[in-house]
C-alpha cells in the first residue's frame, strides 16, 4: 500500500501532467462505472480469498488492496495514454471498493 502512494506522487513529478478537462463532475456517468466496477472488484476478491482459505479479515483487506490497486493502476495507464489522473475517479473506486466492504459483512454468517 504504501509502495502504491509513493509511486503516485512519485509519477507525477516527471513531464508535464496533461491538461484537466473542463468537467470532471463528481456524478458523472464515469465515476458510477468506478464505483460499481470498484465494488465488484472488491467483493469477488473476498469471495476468492475466503474460498482460498483466507480469514474474512484477511480477505477483506487482501480485496482492499486488489480493489485500490486496480483503481490507481487505471488512473496511471490514462495518465500514460495522454489523459488526466482523476483523484475523483479515485475517490469513486475507494467508495465502490468501501460500499461492498460494508455490505460483504452485512452479509457474513
């Protein structure tokens, strides 16, 4: 986790960072497509580590850190593809990643 946060502020000290688009809503059409694919991501890594044998500790935070890994790994492929790295597409995955968490252990038996 921690090697993830240093290698996001790391990028982003070398070349120019691309240029913000003009709208970058908050509710757009892209930030349910994070927080849903976010919250799948999130819930089928806890189903695996517990069919795995994991602790459902273990396997909520083995699906956290798949969760945000996917998340950061995708704002950096758009940053190397010319586009942006949103913080609000990030802050949708950790919202998805978080929802399925909470309903995952609603859930537990």
């Amino acid at each position: 986790m921690k090697f993830a946060l240093v290698f996001v502020l790391w990028s982003g000290k070398f070349g120019a960072p691309p240029e913000r688009p003009r709208e970058d809503p908050w509710f757009g059409k892209d930030k349910l497509y994070h927080f849903v694919g976010s919250a799948a991501i999130q819930a089928g890594g806890h189903a695996l580590g517990r069919s795995a044998g994991l602790s459902y500790r273990d396997a909520a935070w083995t699906a956290a850190g798949l969760t945000l890994s996917v998340g950061v790994a995708k704002e950096l492929y758009d940053r190397a593809d010319g586009r942006f790295f949103s913080w609000r597409d990030l802050a949708a995955d950790v919202a998805g990643g978080g929802s399925a968490a909470v309903v995952v252990r609603q859930l537990r038996r």
